[in-house]
C-alpha cells in the first residue's frame, strides 16, 4: 500500500495504517532529532513530539506530497526549540566541561576505520553553526537526494547546493584546523548532486 493511500485510511482511524506510517518513517525522524541533539533521550523525546504532532494534523497534510519531508522539517524546529530551550544549561555545563578525551584508536580494520571516521567528522561538524550542520546532516548523513533535502529544509534545490558548498568549506577548514586524523574523509567528501 503506498503513503497516500496510508495518510488516508490513518486519517479516518485506521491504527494498523497510521503504525505503518510510523514504521515507514521513525527511523530518518529519530535519526535526524539525534544528528541534531546528540543526545539519545532528547532524540527518542522530539521523535515522539514530531509524532504526536504529525497524528494531530494529518487530516490538514497534503496526501499527494511525500510525508517525510515534511516530517523531517518538523524535527528539525523542534530539534532547534529543544536546543534553544536548554542552551542556557549548557552553556554552564560547558564552563566546566572540558573536551571530551580523544577516542582510542580502534583495531585495524575497515569497519572500525569507517566507524571512527564517521565519529570524527560528526564531530567536526558540531563545531559548524547550527544552519551549517543540518544541511549537512540531511544531505550526507541521512542521505537525502538535493531535493528531499530541499523539501525538509523548505529551501530551494539550489539554495541547498549554495549552503552545502559553503557548510563543507567550513567543515573542511575545522578538519584542517582541529581534526588532521580525519583529513583522509575530508578530501574523499560525497558528490553535492544526485
């Protein structure tokens, strides 16, 4: 059964249609509210938000547009409302905190190797603005197509180009700056189209 069809049936009470909705697409929600929070429970809480959200007005969605999109917008502000709401808290954490120790070189393999990289450049990218990082995360780390990701960010496709551009030219300037372990991923960075 395809989305539209599914947005319909959910919307006149159909359990069984609604859990297939969130089945098709919890996992890119709560991957994105984690990308964005990097924290488990505040992912697992704006994933829930976003849903409870989404089963309130789905009636008012356009059946004919895809729901991800849509929904991975609704994460993102909620992800920046959570940010916002305890930016504050953290930045007294961050007094205090110092850096996180640098992780212990995993075993050789190209596993762990894929794994640390992936680490460090997640990390890397958190020291982005906050604008810089979503695009990034939507478009590489969720793998979304430029115009998916156009949708969930609600921007043009050549606005994403423009900010990818821009965003991977500050990753790579922080990789050469703070993270010359991971200098390898960064001149191998993914392609803007697709």
């Amino acid at each position: 059964m395809n989305e539209t069809e599914l947005i319909r049936q959910a919307c006149q009470g159909d359990q069984a249609a609604w859990s297939a909705l969130l089945r098709m697409h919890q996992l890119a929600v709560y991957r994105l509210a984690y990308l964005l929070t990097a924290n488990a429970d505040d992912a697992a809480d704006v994933t829930q938000d976003v849903f409870v959200r989404t089963f309130r007005t789905l009636e008012r969605l356009d059946p004919m547009l895809p729901l991800r999109p849509w929904l991975l917008r609704v994460t993102t502000n909620l992800a920046r409302n959570r940010h916002r709401d305890i930016k504050r808290y953290l930045t007294a954490l961050t007094r205090w905190r110092s850096e996180a120790p640098e992780p212990v070189e995993p075993p050789p393999g190209d596993r762990f190797q894929q794994q640390s990289e992936a680490h460090t450049l997640w990390r890397a990218a958190r020291r982005l603005k906050r604008t810089d990082q979503e695009i990034i995360y939507l478009r590489y780390f969720l793998e979304l197509s430029v115009e998916e990701t156009a949708a969930a960010a609600d921007i043009a496709p050549g606005t994403v180009k423009s900010r990818l551009h821009r965003a991977l030219g500050r990753l790579r300037r922080v990789i050469e700056r703070n993270f010359r372990n991971c200098t390898r991923s960064a001149s191998n960075e993914p392609t803007a189209t697709r």
